[in-house]
C-alpha cells in the first residue's frame, strides 16, 4: 500500500553542455534547484589564502560563467546564457527506497493530506503531478559594459512547484530581468499570466502568483521536510529541454555539502546528486561528469520565513571576516590556543580572523588575529567546520545563514590568550566589488566625453567575459580581493571607456581604469563623484587615475561638449536616473 507522500527537487538538464560553478552573463543563467557546479572555487584566477565566513574556503575570484564577448550577439545568445539554455525539472524520493511515494524539497519526504492513500506508485507519484509547473519567462538583460544600453530579450522556461497560500515556488534565474512570465500545469494546455511576488537571489530562488482562481483548481499545496540522508532515493519529474512533457528519471543522494550557488556566488547548504543513476544527459561539475546539485529545504525554508517575518525578501547573513584554518603548529603556538585556559564545553580548536568588515564590527568586537573558537556555543574546527549530523561535517557558515537579518548571534574568541564572549549582529553582506545583481539598471555618468561606473562583477563579465581574472587589469582585480568596504557606502569608480570626440584628442586608449580623486579629493562613490563634478566652479576638472596617470578637460568646454558627444553616440541620458 502506497501513500500520496511525494517529493519535489528541482534538477537542471542543460542543453550545450557540462555547466561551470557560475552566474552566467549576459541574462541570468538559469539553474534549478538542483545546480551544475564547478569543483568549488578552484578553477584558477586572481585568488588569497585566506577564507571567507560566508564561503567557508578559500577566497579566490570565482570563476564565473560568461559568455566570451563575440562581434555577433545572436551567436552569444545562443551559447546559452538565457533561460532558454537549460530547464530546471521537479523530482520525487523513489518508492523503492521509501516504501512509498513521498513529496518533499531537498530529497526530503513528507507526508501531503491525507490524499490517494491506497495508490499505486504510479498513481502516487501522479498525484503530486498535478502541483509541477513549467515556467515560461520572457527576460531583458542591462548591458553593463554599454549601461545606458539593453541586451536583446530573451525566451526561456524552467520549472516550479505549488506550496501553501497558491504560491508557485520557482529559482530566481528564471525570472531574473523578466518582462513577461506564463505557467502551465502538467496536463493543461491553457498558459497563465503570473507576476514576480519575492525573489531571493542569493539562495536562486522565487515565489511567483497567479491571479487566475481556474488555474488552482485541483492542484495541491507541496510540503517540505527535513535535509535528506545520504544514499536517499530520488525520483525526478520536470521539464527538461528537449520536449515539451513531464519527464521523469530516478538518482540518489551522495552529498551534502556548502556549495557555491552559481546564481549568486553565496555559498550556501546544498545537497549533491549521483546523476550517472538519474541518467539525464548533461549535467555534472565541469571537471566531474554526471554531478549535479539541489535546493534543501532548510534554505527553502529560510526564505520562506524571511518573507512571513518581514513581508519581503531581507536575505542571507554573513558574520562579515575572512579567515585562515588553524592547522600549522606554529600559528596554533603563535595564538596560544594550546596553552590557554578554555571553558569545558569548547573544543581545543577555532580559527584566525584575517579580515574584518569594518562598516559593521568596532575593535571591541571583532579584530584581526583574534581567534574564532565557537559560535552560539557550537566548537570550530580547526579547519573551519562544525559537527553536522553523524560522521558529517559542514562550513561553520551554515551556521550563519540559518539567521536573519538584526538576529544577534554569541560568539567565543581568544584574544591576548584570554577567552571572551562577544555578541554580534548580523547584517546582509555589502562587498567593495558586488557579486553579481540582476533586476536593478546599471549605473553610470558622463562627464565630456568619459564614461564613468561603479565596479560590478556584472561589469567585469560583460567587459572581459567569463575569463576576465586573466584579461582584466590588476588594479581592478585588486579591488575584488580587498573583498569589504573600508567606509560606509564606498565603492570602486572606474574610468571605463572614453567616447570618441575632439575635446578628449590625446587621451585615446585610456579605459578601464580606477579612478582615484577628482581635483584633488578622494572619490567614494559614483553618486560623490557626480556631486563634486557638479557644484565644480574651477577652470579645469582633473580626474586623477590610477598609475599616477591623469585626465584635465576644461570645465566649460566639457560641459559644452557633452550634449553634443551624447546625441553622436546616441546616447539617452547623460547619467543614470539614481543620481
């Protein structure tokens, strides 16, 4: 006797190819639940020694996928880079190994109302149908190279699921820059309208609505349960490119890890797939065929929360340092962590505070060469993990990003060989180069004939491509490994290109460089330099670059030329509308 028990994990089948650990520009790559990775952040590039508290390894400049900037668009678009490269497919414990159908997120059962509870497996896993949807999303990148420029709109799908409150549940790569969104059930025909309701893009995930009352009728909410066991039988059902039906294949669960989501670059839970037994053609890591990742429900769940409690989307915490393992003799000797006295419950081990983010932690709180012994009474490990479940081990990161936003958190450091409590609020990571964004429009300013922008890592994908850590200039990749803003609302300006016209004659070939001061003052931000530029009222503006290099334009001639370089270019706006 069977139960209506049945699972939902999302798993990706691409189209092109094997698929790297990445976010993917142009337009947002669309992973499922269950994601492509690369080997962690080891395929090479500008990279330290050190750890971050949010990753849990080394920070490296990750590797992430873009498309190589190509003279034709249409041959960039078609290297996959839009929803429509893969499709992300819902998938189900098999019943086999469960003694019945069972429905969860993560590979994790729970038991749905009372429904169809003398099926068969087949009826069973038909039941659950009925709730997976295709998503069909029409989406329009920025172009962050060109900012006042959009990128051709793009078609794709993907998949998603109903839970409780007639949500579907869908990944945030799929209805990342979306104009237009449709969903269709399994078996119906008709597409309905939906709208965007929350969207959480470092977890890759998405709450999407119907207004429509026919398209609900007979579906069932999903339910969510616990983060799965290893060796778990998994059964998954979706829509994978290459059709336009439910397909359904099976795997089990090998792994369960914090892994990189590609979507964003936050390193968070997730749950690894053997896919040489699910048997969907490619899918794996790009150095490791058939391995696949997918969602838990404990960060489903977070997010879930996150909304209830704040009636939007507040996001992921980190506690805000990089780090370096404890494991060589001589720095154990050098903090003294063998000699000091430890309270009994804390294990003889911890960690190195390398890097603190000084916009949210005072001296008192947290320094450099402290060391970390244990967050809210759980011990670190020398190599930066925390006891999971049995003989498992996670990143004591997964710690962290169970909080929200303003929770406050206790953590146990040794400083000057003595022991100390401190507590810590956490906050939403604000990096000196931002991870990539996706439905905000770049910005920019235009002072004669300059091109002024803030450092993105969307701007370093469409300027030098997914290769950009070999292509892109040091002192911009510098800027990267600097990793946490020294100031409140500080950020890298970046001279990006200079348009052609008489005023800049002489100043040809200067571009993508940082961009220093401006008549002398320290620039903070793109917004400070548009302001100084403004109210300017001497002679002369002088940019001061990187490289001891600098660019003067006569302020009234500049000001004269602008218009004119703009209706050359045919350009809009001389600067983006949040200045």
């Amino acid at each position: 006797m069977f139960s209506s028990r049945f699972a939902i994990l999302l798993f990706v089948a691409l189209s092109n190819g094997y698929f790297p650990l990445s976010t993917s520009l142009p337009s947002p790559q669309p992973f499922s639940i269950v994601r492509h990775l690369r080997g962690g952040s080891q395929g090479g590039g500008f990279s330290s020694s050190l750890h971050n508290a949010n990753e849990g390894k080394p920070v490296v400049t990750r590797d992430v996928r873009q498309d190589e900037m190509q003279e034709d668009e249409d041959e960039e678009l078609e290297a996959g880079a839009g929803p429509s490269s893969v499709s992300s497919i819902a998938s189900v414990p098999a019943l086999g190994a469960l003694g019945g159908a069972s429905i969860s997120v993560g590979g994790v059962s729970k038991l749905l109302a009372e429904t169809a509870k003398h099926a068969t497996p087949t009826a069973a896993l038909q039941t659950g149908f009925a709730s997976v949807v295709k998503v069909f999303a029409w989406t329009t990148e920025p172009h962050f190279s060109q900012p006042w420029q959009m990128r051709r709109q793009r078609q794709g799908t993907g998949s998603g699921f109903i839970i409780s409150g007639h949500r579907i549940l869908t990944n945030a790569h799929n209805v990342a820059n979306q104009n237009w969104v449709l969903v269709q059930r399994h078996g119906i025909p008709k597409k309905y309208p939906a709208r965007v309701l929350f969207v959480g893009h470092e977890c890759d995930l998405a709450i999407i609505g119907v207004e429509d009352g026919d398209f609900w009728v007979g579906t069932k909410a999903l339910e969510f349960g616990d983060v799965p066991e290893l060796q778990q039988s998994v059964i998954v059902v979706g829509f994978p490119t290459g059709g336009d039906n439910l397909c359904v294949t099976a795997g089990v669960v090998s792994r369960v890890d914090v892994h990189e989501y590609a979507h964003s670059g936050f390193n968070l839970l997730c749950v690894q797939i053997d896919a040489a037994v699910i048997g969907v053609a490619f899918q794996g890591r790009e150095d490791a065929e058939n391995v696949g990742y997918i969602i838990p429900c404990s960060v489903v769940n977070h997010f879930l929360t996150d909304i209830e409690r704040n009636q939007r989307y507040t996001g992921f915490v980190t506690l805000g340092i990089t780090w370096a393992p404890l494991e060589n003799k001589h720095l154990r000797d050098f903090v003294g962590i063998d000699n000091c006295e430890l309270p009994r419950e804390l294990d003889r081990s911890g960690i190195m505070v390398c890097k603190v983010d000084q916009t949210r932690h005072s001296p008192d709180t947290l320094q450099t060469g402290d060391t970390l012994l244990a967050i809210d009474g759980v011990s670190i490990a020398d190599d930066g993990t925390i006891k999971f479940r049995m003989m498992e081990r996670l990143a004591f990161a997964h710690l962290i990003s169970q909080k929200f936003v303003d929770d406050v958190c206790e953590i146990t450091l040794l400083r000057g060989r003595k022991v100390c409590k401190k507590n810590v609020v956490l906050k939403s990571p604000k990096y000196f180069v931002p991870e990539c964004v996706y439905d905000v429009a770049p910005r920019y300013y235009i002072v004669g004939c300059m091109v002024f922008v803030p450092l993105t890592l969307n701007y370093m994908l469409h300027e030098f491509g997914k290769r950009y850590y070999e292509k892109a200039p040091n002192v911009l990749l510098a800027a990267i490994d600097e990793r946490f803003q020294s100031v409140e609302g500080e950020e890298v300006v970046v001279l990006s290109q200079i348009l052609a016209a008489e005023i800049c004659s002489g100043y040809d070939g200067i571009r993508n460089i940082k961009l220093d001061t401006f008549n002398g003052k320290k620039v903070l931000n793109l917004k400070h330099l548009y302001e100084l530029v403004e109210s300017c009222t001497d002679e002369f503006l002088v940019f001061g670059l990187s490289h001891t290099q600098t660019v003067v334009l006569r302020r009234k001639e500049a000001i004269a030329a602008t218009k004119e370089v703009l209706k050359q270019h045919n350009i809009a706006a001389q600067r983006s509308p949040d200045l």
